[in-house]
C-alpha cells in the first residue's frame, strides 16, 4: 500500500459523514472508495484529490455550523465556552 492510498483510508475512516457522501461529493463511485478502504484497489492522486477536495467542503460547512451555535449562544445571554 502506498502513502496516497493509506493517507486516503485513514481520511475515510474518521470522516464525519459517510463513505457515500464523500463519493457523492467527491463525483467517484462509493463502491471504488469501499474498495480502497478494503485494500482491495490503491488510491490514485485523482481520486486522492477529490476525496481532500470533498473532506475540505465538508469541514468547512461544519465549522460554518458550529460557528452558528456558537453565535446563538452568545446572543442569547450565555457565554460561549
């Protein structure tokens, strides 16, 4: 196993979202990243690409989200830890 495909599983193993919203996202099959995750087939930077692309967008809507919660809180009389 190469450095992409091992950084790429262990990407896909602490995803926030499922594997076939990173495929979604990420405009591959989710049965081709099931298979990376498996070891049964190696990443390539395309792919390896794709899924950094798809994981930063998901981030990035996360923090958007937290941020909201975080704004509520103060807003509302309470001190945001």
């Amino acid at each position: 196993m190469n450095a992409v495909t091992r950084a790429v599983r262990e990407s896909l193993a602490q995803a926030p979202v499922s594997l076939r919203e990173i495929a979604r996202r990420a405009g591959i099959s989710h049965v081709l990243l099931a298979r990376i995750v498996a070891g049964e087939r190696n990443a390539t930077a395309v792919v390896a690409d794709a899924v950094t692309t798809a994981l930063e967008a998901i981030a990035a809507e996360s923090a958007k989200a937290a941020a909201r919660v975080r704004r509520s809180l103060t807003t509302h009389g309470r001190k945001a830890p």
